[in-house]
C-alpha cells in the first residue's frame, strides 16, 4: 500500500468560502521522519490548508488521511488525539501561568481530585531538559523569551500528540541564534521519526531545513517536490507563477529627468524589524518596492510614515533633516499611508463613505476647525467622482462598498490632504479588474502631477508597468536597487532568491 | 519575588500598616471582638467577593451579584414566613434557583458571544425587579431555627465571638482557594482570563467553565443572601444595593488584576478586610461622615489599579523576552 508511507494525507481537498475556491484539489502527503516546507503567497491557501489538517474547518470535499486510514477531525483537540499537534505563530499560549501548567494544562496529574504540582513540575522539568531547556517549571511562561515559550509551545504539542507536528511561521519573531536553536531541536524531532510540516517565508530556512517542499499558489496545489532537485530560483517562480523564459516583454518607464529630491532616509531602520536602508526619492517618482511577504516590505512602509518610530539612522524632508516618530509627524509633512489591511487599518467600517474621506484632512486641521458639513459633502463628492468611487450614497457605511471601492476611499482620503508622498501598501489586493486598472491610473496621474510614491505589490508585473524604479526586499533587509532598461519580472525575481552569502542557516 | 505575588504583597503590607495606625490611635481596636465582629460583619461581603474572584480571574465581571443577594433574602423570607417551610429547604431552594440564573447567564456569555457587563447587568435589573415583584416591602422572618443560629458562636478569649456566619465565611474562602490554585477548573479560569483563543486551542472546555464560573457566583451570591438574612433577620428586596461593586473593589484591592489571569483568592480575603478595616475605623473615630468610606476606597481603588499597571505593563515580558 503506497498510503502507508505518509503518517498525514489529504487528498484533493476542496474548500470554499462564499463564492471564493479557497482550496482547488489540493493533494498533500506528509511521511515520517522529513520536515515538509509549505511555501505560498499570502492567500494561496496555505493557512486553509493546515486549519484542514488540524480539524479546525471541514473540508468541502476531498478527505484526509491518518496513518492511511480516512479520519473526521472535529476540532483540534481532536486532531491531537489522532497525533497531529499545532504550533502557530504567535505563541498560543498561557504567559500567566507556569511552564510546567502550560506543558500540561487540561492534562494535569491529579491526586485526590487535586492537581499534583510536585508531580508535574518534575515530569516538566525532565520534558524540558529533553529540550535543552533548564528551567525552572514553576516559573512563569511569560517571564521567558519568546524563543523559550515557542519550544515550550513544541514540547507541549509533541507530548500530546506525538506524530505530525505542525509549525506555522514558528521563526517570525525570533533572531538567528534562535532560530538555529529552533532547528536542532526540529532536526531531533525529525530524528525520532515525527513528521514535521514547516511553514515560513524565510526561503533560507527552507533550505536549511526542510527535505520536501509544496508549492500552492491561488489555492491550487503547484508542486511537491524534494528540494535537492531546486534552486532558490525555482522556489521563487513556482511562488510567484512567473515563467522567466517567457517575461521581459514590460519594461520600466524609460529613465525620465528626475525631479528635486523629496525625501532622504540614511541609515534608517528599526531593530528586530527592518535592517537600516538608504533610499532617496524623487518628486514624480515612483518607488517600486518587491520581496516576498514578510521580507520587510510592510515594516520599511510602516517605518517611513512613523507609525512604527525609527530606532537608527536620519531623514530629511525636502533638503531639511527632521525626524518622524509618529503618523502625525509624517502627516505634517505631508504624507500618506494606503496600509496593506484594509479592513483593519484602513477603513471605518461602520462610518460613512464621507467620513472615511475627510478624516484625515480633519486629523491634519486639528480640533479648532471643524469641517461642516457642507465642507465634507463638498469634499468627498470631488473625490467621488474624479476617483470614481461607486457607492449608492456617500453616506452608507463604507464596509458595504468592494475592496476595490473602500481602496479608492482610503485613496481619496489622503489625496484630500494634498500630500506630497504617498505610500501604498499592496493597493490592488484582492480587488476587481476594473478598480484595478483605475488604481494604476490613478498611481501614473499622480505621479504625472510631481507627487511621490513609495508603491509595494506582489505583482511583479504591475510593479514593473508603473514604478521608476525597483527596491527589493529580502530578510528585512533593502538588497537591491534595480534602475535602468532592462528590468522585468524576470530580473526581480532573480533578485528576490539570490542567495547571500553567509546567509542564515 | 513572582510578578503575581507582588500585587498581594502590597494589599498585605497595606493592611498590617492601616492596622497598625488604627490600633495606635485607637488601642480597643486590637481586641478579639473587634476582630471577631470583622469576620461576622463582612461574611456576606466577603462570601460575594470568592465569587467575584473567580468571575475576574477568568476575565468577566458580574454586576448581578447584590441583587441576587437581595432576590435571595426576600425569596427566603417569603418560603420561610408565608409558605412555612423550614429555613433550610428554604435555603437549598435559593442555592438552586441562584444556581440556574448564574448558569444562564454563563450561557448568555459563551453562545451569544455578548460581553459579561451587558449580560450580568440584565441579570441584575432582573433579580432586582423580581425580588421588588414578589414584594415591595421588608419580610421579618421568625424561626427559631434563625435564633438557633445566631447563638450558635465561639467565645474567644477578650470577650470577641467568632459567630456562626463568619465561620462560614472563612471555610468559603478556604475552599474558593483549593478550587482556584488546586484544581484543574481552577487552572481552566485562569487560562481563560490569561489568554481566551489560546486556552482553547489548548483544549480547554471554554463553554463548560464560563457556564461553571457564572454559576458558582451566583451560587455564592445565594449564599451571601442568606448570610445576609441570617444577619437581618428579614428579606428586603433592596438590600445589598451596589454589594457588586463592593465586592469588585475588594477582588481589586486584593491584587486580582482587573482584566484577568492573575490573583489570589487569599487576596480578596485581605481586601475585604482593609475595606471592614477603613468602616470600623470611620465607627471608632465617630465624627467623620460614614461617606469617607468610599473616598478611602476610591483612593486605595486608585490606588492599585496604579500599581498593578506598573507591576505588569513595566515588566512587560515581551520587552525582556526580546532581548534574552
């Protein structure tokens, strides 16, 4: 029997929320004793995928497998129970309590109807030494680091489950050393026979670690292969669905007369989020930012506009060295941040079309000078139609609209303070073709009229159709500067995956 | 020292201090019938307050507490005097209608997914409204298993008692703890106040606890009211007006942090006893307003919430954790 060699199967599984394919027969085998890497873009249907395998949704159709065998996981609890143990990304677990209670929570030794602590803390302590960790049961979880509390998360799953442990993005928050901590302990799991499914963005630590990897992309399964047969470069494309061969036919705007310059970062960057990067930008220019998700693209947006203060280097403004710390500074000199999650950081759901467009102009007005009302409708009537927002009302509450519509809001929004720099985090995800094409119109006519843009997309070509030029981000780090002619998404994506030497093992 | 013990620390510390300059100023304060009138005087308090840890810890509020006690008095009162039956069929009645209102509200909370205060505040309207329903005026109740009762107390040395409903007090707090800090609902409770989507990933039976914690608060509440009765002699339907808030400020001035996941129930026995302390004092010194007893708990309320902040925003683990 060719199952018995995978300890978790799933097998052309199907998932659909609304009228959205999350999963298309997506096939997933996961055998003893390797460490599977699960790579995709955000939205590939990765994170659906795992909830499948730990029972936290149904699958629509399709089944999955345990040991060979055709299981109906719940919940996971009730995965856990057929060996399948998660650990996700941000520790889920207790801070308030010990190490030893978070080891053995709703399992807990009991004597006379009583937990017996002695008992747990000393099974605890021998668990942990397992783990390399010498430490003291008794203490509290949230006393230790997070590199700590995520191999606690690990022993924990691996006790109670103890056949396929599921790690979802367990290296984000941690630093090198850590994560080679991280990896050793992986490797004698992986020893023992576990089964181990990996999920990172981090295409160093799929290499380092990792024996096969499953590509999905728009939730279709792209490949599962060993990764002795693939370069980095091949990961990147089967990611990104870009056939290098065939790219090359978009170019970058020929090289135009720049304008002054507007903006100068030197040295900028934040510790344990972007390594410090330089980057000048011009008026009428647009700044392409490319990398995979989670490579530092967001958190260098987030740095620039001060909604995470900078913890090195200088900025100046038009010539004049000044310092941002908060959006209210970066407001001040006229900025704008489109953020990458609409529905959380952008829009006021539940407030009006027209609230949602003056409130940055008020927030920049202050208290005293309050925009009546005429003023708003005014206000966000301009902007409704040249942006061509589609709402039956101004006044209905914008999380009625589409994305692509609520995306043209939040546009407008920092158009009505007259910036002079604009940042755009991923502005043409998950909205239609037609907003689409109206968004990048918008980006060249606001380019045409001598604003800058800091513009950050997943899609290469798009990036490619409008920016000047091409920043690529890698590991949190700003590796290159494309500029010229001769860029396509083929070269990006050369530049995304190559590897740096003494990289992260 | 442990983060979490830092907060009972400083409740005790205050209170041996407050004692201290009490008993200086007033020497006949450090007697055992001063002491022993503490425990009878606060029993209902402090019964309420157990239950309004556990409810805290795990991240809840109840607000129906006082008037579950005040339902709870007149409920008794009507069985016992119009209906005849005895006090303690009377009694076990109360505990069981408590028991299901509290369960229901547990349920409110989990299904309906609609926030503690809303739903224990329709709880409160509620019990308040029933008790005024089933009669608008106080009901004496006289049975001689209430004089029983009553009599029923230890003689200290120094002339104190230790009466019959402050005994009971204190084994209710001895038990709240053993289910707290020893039992695997306990730890449940302080999972759910510690982290709700973490404990349940981590298998812990989420409905079952709120719908248990609701419970066992009412249930204690039930128990306050007949304390109470015990302690009046009669239902009234607006006794134990604003006991909710009392009993919040003691779980508060105990150390439990007011957003869940860390505390004792050892605590909420001295912050019921500091807010007993502060009373008495304001009896002994006899010319100061009976109101200063709230601006003393608003400041020590103040007080720690201050501190709590500083004791666990300070030393957020995440900063620490990120440097290690």
């Amino acid at each position: 029997m060719p199952d018995q060699q995978y300890a978790l199967e799933a097998r052309g599984i199907v998932k659909i929320f609304g009228n959205h394919v999350a999963l298309d027969k997506v096939d997933f085998g996961l055998r003893p004793g390797e460490v599977h890497a699960l790579l995709g873009e955000n939205g590939a249907g990765k994170s659906t995928l795992i909830k499948i395998l730990t029972g936290a949704y149904q699958p629509d159709g399709g089944e999955v497998l345990a040991n060979g065998a055709v299981v109906t996981l719940n919940n996971p609890q009730h995965a856990q129970t057929h060996g399948i143990g998660t650990v996700y990304q941000e520790v889920n677990l207790l801070p308030n309590r010990s190490v030893a209670e978070n080891l053995y929570l709703g399992h807990q030794p009991t004597r006379f109807g009583f937990v017996d602590r002695r008992k747990m803390e000393r099974d605890a302590r021998a668990v942990l030494a397992r783990y390399g960790l010498n430490l003291d049961p008794s203490s509290e979880l949230g006393a230790h680091s997070v590199a700590v509390q995520q191999i606690v998360a690990i022993a924990r799953a691996v006790e109670l489950s103890g056949k396929v442990l599921i790690l979802d993005e367990p290296t984000a928050s941690l630093d090198r050393n850590e994560v080679e901590r991280l990896f050793d302990i992986i490797r004698d799991l992986k020893a023992s026979g576990l089964a181990v499914v990996f999920i990172t963005h981090f295409l160093e630590q799929v290499f380092a670690i990792a024996d096969r990897v499953t590509i999905l992309r728009n939730g279709k399964l792209i490949d599962t292969k060993s990764l002795d047969d693939l370069t980095r470069t091949d990961v990147v494309r089967l990611m990104l669905g870009k056939d290098i061969a065939f790219s090359g036919a978009t170019m970058l705007e020929e090289n135009r007369p720049l304008g002054e310059v507007l903006l100068d970062f030197k040295g900028y960057g934040k510790k344990r989020s972007v390594h410090p990067f330089d980057l000048t930008i011009h008026k009428g220019e647009v700044v392409g930012v490319a990398g995979l998700l989670g490579s530092g693209r967001t958190e260098m947006a987030r740095i620039m506009f001060g909604a995470d203060a900078a913890d090195e280097g200088s900025v100046s403004v038009a010539g004049k060295p000044t310092s941002i710390t908060s959006p209210t500074d970066a407001i001040a000199h006229g900025f704008g941040f489109c953020p990458e999650d609409r529905k959380a950081e952008g829009i006021f759901g539940d407030l009006s079309v027209r609230e949602n467009i003056v409130i940055a102009l008020q927030g920049k007005l202050g208290w005293f000078s309050a925009l009546t009302r005429d003023e708003q409708m005014e206000i966000a009537g301009r902007f409704g139609e040249s942006m061509d927002i589609r709402a039956a009302s101004l006044d209905m509450p914008i999380k009625l609209l589409s994305g692509g519509n609520q995306q043209k809001v939040i546009l407008s929004r920092w158009l009505a303070t007259d910036p002079a720099f604009l940042i755009l985090d991923e502005p043409t995800r998950g909205i239609d073709v037609g907003a689409h094409a109206e968004i990048v119109r918008t980006i060249n006519r606001l380019r045409d009229e001598g604003l800058a843009l800091v513009v950050i997309s997943s899609e290469l070509d798009e990036v490619v159709a409008y920016s000047s030029r091409i920043v690529v981000m890698r590991d949190r780090e700003l590796v290159a500067e494309l500029n010229g002619e001769n860029i396509n998404p083929g070269v990006i994506v050369q530049a995304i995956a190559n590897h740096r030497d003494g990289a992260q093992a | 020292m442990n983060r979490s013990l830092r907060p009972l620390a400083a409740t005790a510390l205050i209170f041996a201090i407050a004692y201290a300059i009490a008993v200086m100023q007033f020497p006949s304060m450090f007697s055992t019938r001063v002491l022993g009138n503490f425990l009878t005087d606060n029993a209902f308090l402090g019964i309420a307050a157990v239950g309004m840890t556990f409810v805290i810890l795990s991240g809840g509020i109840d607000l129906s507490v006082g008037a579950v006690i005040g339902f709870t008095g007149v409920l008794i009162a009507v069985l016992v005097s119009w209906a005849g039956l005895h006090p303690l069929v009377a009694f076990a009645m109360a505990i069981a209608v408590a028991g299901a209102f509290g369960a229901t509200m547990g349920l409110a909370i989990h299904y309906l997914q609609v926030p503690a205060f809303i739903v224990t505040l329709a709880g409160m309207f509620l019990a308040r409204g029933g008790a005024s329903v089933i009669t608008r005026d106080s009901v004496p109740i006289n049975h001689e298993f209430y004089a029983f009762v009553s009599d029923l107390t230890i003689r200290l040395p120094g002339g104190g008692r230790l009466s019959m409903i402050g005994l009971s007090m204190v084994a209710i707090f001895i038990i709240g703890a053993l289910i707290a800090h020893r039992t695997k609902f306990g730890s449940y409770v302080y999972a759910l106040g510690g982290n709700p989507v973490s404990a349940s990933l981590m298998g812990v039976p989420v409905a079952r606890t709120t719908v248990a914690i609701y419970a066992l608060s009412s249930i204690l509440a039930a128990i306050s009211g007949i304390v109470f009765s015990l302690y009046t002699s009669a239902g009234y339907p607006l006794a134990a007006v604003g006991v909710e808030l009392d009993a919040i400020s003691a779980v508060v001035i105990g150390g439990t942090l007011l957003t869940g996941g860390y505390g004792f129930v050892l605590g909420t026995f001295i912050g019921v006893m500091l807010l007993g302390l502060v009373q008495t004092y304001i009896i002994f010194d006899g010319t100061l307003s009976s109101w200063w007893t709230k601006i003393v708990i608003g400041i020590l309320l103040f007080l720690f919430i201050v501190l709590q902040r500083l004791i666990f925003v300070a030393s957020a683990p995440g900063e620490k954790a990120a440097r290690a």
